[in-house]
C-alpha cells in the first residue's frame, strides 16, 4: 500500500512557487505543476501586461524629470537675480558702458548706457553731510556698553525726547521713549531713537572720541534736525536733563540743525569747462554716471552754493582733479546673450527631439520571465529601444516649445499697442536686431545670432531700446495683455515659472512638475486625481494588485482541483492493491 504522506511534497515550482503543500502527481502521474502554470497562462499574461503599461508610465515620467532638471538649469542660469553677472531681467546685463577712476578711494564711478564714452574730471569741495548733534566729549568707562546709570539715570527713571525733523525729503514728529532698567546702556538708547523713528533717524556713540550724535540718516540741506528732552528731572537734587548728560548742550538744541549738500564741479566727456554742482548726497549720477565721493580733493577753485551750475576756473596747481574715463565694449552683452542662446536651443533640441522620437512597438518593457534568460548589456539595449517615443507628441510639452517660440515672434507692445522699441527680433531689415528662429526644419524653434554685425551695432548705438525689446514689463493681470507687454526674456521666464516653478522650488503645482511629480489619487478605487503621471502609476499599481491576487486565488482554486484528484487516486489504487491481494 502507498504512503499517503510519500505523495505530497513541497511544491517550488510552478506558477506560484512557494512553499505550500503541493501534491506533485505520484498518484495521477502528472506533472501538475506544469498544467497549473498553463492554466494560469492568462492570469499571468494580464499581470504582465498591466506591469508593462505601468513601466511605460515610469519612463514617462522619468523622461519627464529629466527634462525638468534641464528646464530648471537654464532658468537658475540665466533668470536667478541673485546670479547678477547672468541675470538676463536687469538692465545692467544691458549696459555696455565701463567706468575706471584714477583714484578710486576718493571718487568712484559708474556708467549707465546713456553715459558718453570720453574722459570725465571731478573736484569736490565738500561732502554732503547729514543733520546732526554731536555732543562733547564724555567721561565714561566702557564706551558703548557703559550703562545708563553711570550717567545718573536708575531703573524706572523714563527718558523722552521728542524729535522733529526731515529726513531728505520725509518728514516726521516722534516722542522717543526709554525706560531705564538696571543693564541699559547708552548702546540700548541708541537702538531705541533708530527703531521708533523707523531708521529716519539715528544714533551712536563713537568709542575714539568719547561723543555721543543723533542725526539724521539722509544727508543734504533739506535734512533737518530738531530735538527737545521732556524727560523729568533724574531726582529732587540733579537738575541736569539726558542731552546734558550725553554732552549734547541747551545752546546746540535752541534752534535746529541742517545738513550739508555736497558741493562739486564736473568736466564731462568732450567738454572743457567745469560745472559746479550742488548735490544732496555722496552718491549721485549726472548724465548717465554715477560719482560716489569719498574725501575733498578741491580747496583753492571757485566751487560755492552761489555760482551753482555755473562754469568755473580750475586752480590747477593745488587742485588735483579725479578723471572717470567711461568706455564701451558690447561683449559682455553678445556674449551673455549667446551663451544663453546656446543653452536655450540645447534644451530646445531636446524637446523636439522628445516629440518627434518614433516608437518601435517590436520593443516593450521586458517582463520577468524575459529578463531572467537576457545578458544585463541585452536588457539595457533593449530597454533603451523600448523607452524611444514615450514622449512623442507629448501635449504638454509642445505647448511649452510653442510658447518659447512665440515669446521671440510676437512683437514686444506697450499699454497703447505700439511697439516698445525702434528694433525688433529677426534678421530682415535696418532696425532687425540681427536674431531670429532657424528657417531649418530640422533645427524647429532653435534661435541664433545670424548677423554679428546689426546685433552689434544694436547693443552699441540702442543699448536702451535693445533692453526695452528684452525686459519691460508688464502690470497688467490679463493674461494675454501681460505676455504682448512683456520684454523676450521677461516672457521666456514667465513661460518657465509656468511649467517648472519658481527658483529654488521643487514641489510645486506648475505644469510639468505637476504632471511629472505630484500624485492626487489616494483613493481604493482609483478614481479619483487629476491625471497626473504618479495618479496613473498608483491606479495601474491598484489594477496589479488586483489581476495578482486573482491569479493567486484560481492558483490555489486549481490545485486544490488536483489534490482532490489525487486524493481520489490514492483511494483507488488502494482498492486495486487490496483487490490484487485477495485475488492473488
């Protein structure tokens, strides 16, 4: 008689391996394993599939971030503001003008594109200052840090001063209030004047000199400065008020103080005759450059408030003028926006070749069974075949190429619907500025320099209108209005934002990186989300886990359909042996 535990060994192969129970056959002389792998044939072959479809939605997506990362490479390149020699957006990008000083710590300049090229001289007679106090020189022991105390103020005692004044152009009444504690210190009275002025006015305590000022922040004549302390009495006996305190004298707050202009003659390029000018402040630009003054350099020449705009001799044996010599070079701005062309049109070709990328449909993703008898090298290369086409006529992507092109074609309008600029994009025509899209077909939506020269000549002669054509601006909310208002790269920008986000973002709702990155479908059915490529991979996931515990339920169905046979086997061979015993 048979063992009956003899017939069921652990089955390993098979459909579903594992290790369950299985019975191998012994009884029925089937190999039952091979015939449960055959009637899972279609289980296996849905599985499969869905598993294909779902790869083919991961490649997608990665092709996806891909380009992503190449999208947000040109706009962190070119479009960060905190990358100042790459950012396309400020018009100093634009400025060809060079300034160089003789002396740099006394004077130093700029130039705009609006400065002539030639050599500039400045005198400075006097520095603006602004309006202040200076009080005299105290007798403390630890500067800054000395506490309030020293100067016969006690915790609880409440100081109050009440300050008047303009602050070049902004001007303001304030009641400065400071209660004393045990650490205050003249530094802590200092901050206080500053923050409840809000920065108009401010003060220190110089540590070299032992003298404590309040003053204005903005300097020129318009600066005034009026203080009043209406702080009691330190006690019954002290009749000092703080300004004594701090040095600063009843006769020095009678009336208020003033600022101080600056006072300069100017030579400007092509000229020879000095202008006197009158300048509230150190740094100020006068036709197109910019002066930032330091120290005098001027004593003898005629340079007063009365002769304002006026010419003047210069005193040129004791006076020792500083020159600016301002020259052009349009390099740096063909370079800046070749480069950026270059770059541009690499991730241009990119796209297009992205969408226009045929597929093979002899190649789809490997399964399992597949990859376990291929080499890794012939997985790879089949792969690599298998992933060709997976974004071609991608809609997302081609509206992003469109609207790149367009921001270059559609001429740059201002509120009134006239261009921005004399110039305009492409190579045909005077005022072309010598930049236009590929006529190749093969290079669609690519844009290049095609005329050195007029992009040159552009830069050199319209240097203002050549940054108009590229960044004005726009403050209308209308969609439409804003993109016909903008400047080419301002709408190159926005185009980007759009579809990847701001710099510096990564998990955001623009276009791609929403399609690419972000899943909405949480729910068990899978029926909800927007589309998005993760929502598609999580509901084809919840469609495997379906079509996979099927096949393991009809796997088990059909096994347990054969060990019922087997079973029935069993028995009748046990019959036929004792039959054969009997008769025997």
């Amino acid at each position: 008689m048979a063992d009956s535990t003899s017939s069921m060994p652990v089955g390993t192969t098979g459909a579903g391996g594992g290790n369950m129970l299985r019975i191998t056959g012994l009884n029925t002389g089937l190999d039952i394993d091979a015939m449960v792998k055959k009637m899972l044939t279609a289980d296996q072959t849905k599985v499969d599939n869905a598993k294909q479809q779902q790869q083919l939605i991961q490649w997608r997506q990665e092709a996806y971030q891909s380009i992503i990362s190449d999208v947000k490479d040109l706009q962190s390149a070119y479009f960060d503001i905190t990358n100042s020699s790459n950012y396309l957006l400020s018009s100093n990008s634009y400025n060809n003008m060079t300034a160089t000083s003789s002396d740099a710590a006394m004077v130093s300049g700029k130039a705009s594109s609006s400065a002539s090229v030639g050599t500039y001289k400045i005198l400075v007679k006097q520095l603006a200052q602004n309006a202040d106090l200076t009080g005299s020189k105290m007798s403390v022991s630890s500067g800054s840090s000395t506490k309030l105390s020293e100067l016969g103020l006690s915790t609880g005692d409440n100081i109050s001063l009440d300050l008047v004044y303009n602050n070049g152009g902004t001007t303001g009444s304030k009641t400065v209030t400071f209660a004393v504690k045990d650490s205050s210190t003249i530094q802590d009275l200092a901050d206080a004047i500053k923050n409840q002025t809000n920065g108009d006015v401010t003060a220190r305590f110089n540590e070299l000199t032992n003298q404590f000022s309040i003053q204005t922040s903005a300097t020129g004549s318009s600066s005034t400065l009026s203080i009043t302390d209406t702080t009691e009495k330190y006690n019954d006996e002290d009749t000092k008020d703080i300004l004594n305190a701090l040095g600063i004298s009843e006769d020095k707050t009678a009336t208020a103080v003033e600022g101080k202009d600056a006072l300069v003659a100017i030579k400007e390029a092509n000229s020879n005759d000095y202008i006197v000018s009158k300048q509230s402040s150190n740094n100020f630009t006068v036709n197109g450059v910019t002066y930032s003054i330091s120290d005098v350099n001027s004593t003898n020449s005629d340079i007063s408030e009365s002769n304002t705009g006026e010419s003047i001799s210069v005193d040129t044996t004791t006076d020792n003028p500083v020159s600016i010599s301002v020259t052009q070079d349009t390099s740096k701005v063909h370079d800046l926006v070749s480069n950026f062309l270059d770059k541009y049109n690499k991730l241009v070709d990119e796209i297009r070749d992205k969408l226009t990328e045929k597929k093979d449909y002899d190649y789809q993703p490997l399964t399992s069974t597949q990859e376990s008898s291929m080499s890794d090298t012939d997985i790879t290369n089949w792969n690599n075949k298998a992933k060709q086409g997976i974004l071609r006529s991608d809609d997302n992507l081609q509206k992003m190429l469109d609207d790149l092109t367009n921001a270059f074609v559609s001429p740059v309008k201002d509120s009134d619907g006239n261009n921005v600029s004399t110039f305009y994009f492409g190579s045909i025509g005077s005022n072309s500025i010598g930049i236009d899209t590929s006529s190749e077909v093969a290079d669609a939506g690519n844009v290049t320099i095609t005329d050195d020269t007029k992009f040159a000549e552009a830069l050199q002669n319209n240097a203002d209108a050549i940054m108009k054509l590229f960044t004005a601006t726009s403050d209308s909310t209308d969609t439409s209005t804003k993109f016909n208002q903008s400047g080419i790269f301002q709408r190159i920008n926005q185009i980007l934002t759009n579809n990847v986000g701001s710099i510096g973002s990564t998990y955001n709702t623009a276009i791609l990186t929403k399609y690419a990155n972000i899943q909405d479908d949480y729910s068990i059915s899978g029926g909800s989300g927007t589309g998005t490529l993760p929502d598609q991979i999580y509901q084809k996931q919840l469609i495997i886990d379906q079509l996979t515990d099927k096949m393991s339920t009809d796997q088990t169905k059909y096994y347990n359909q054969f060990t019922e046979l087997e079973t029935a086997m069993e028995k009748l061979n046990a019959q036929q042996s004792t039959l054969s015993a009997y008769f025997s």
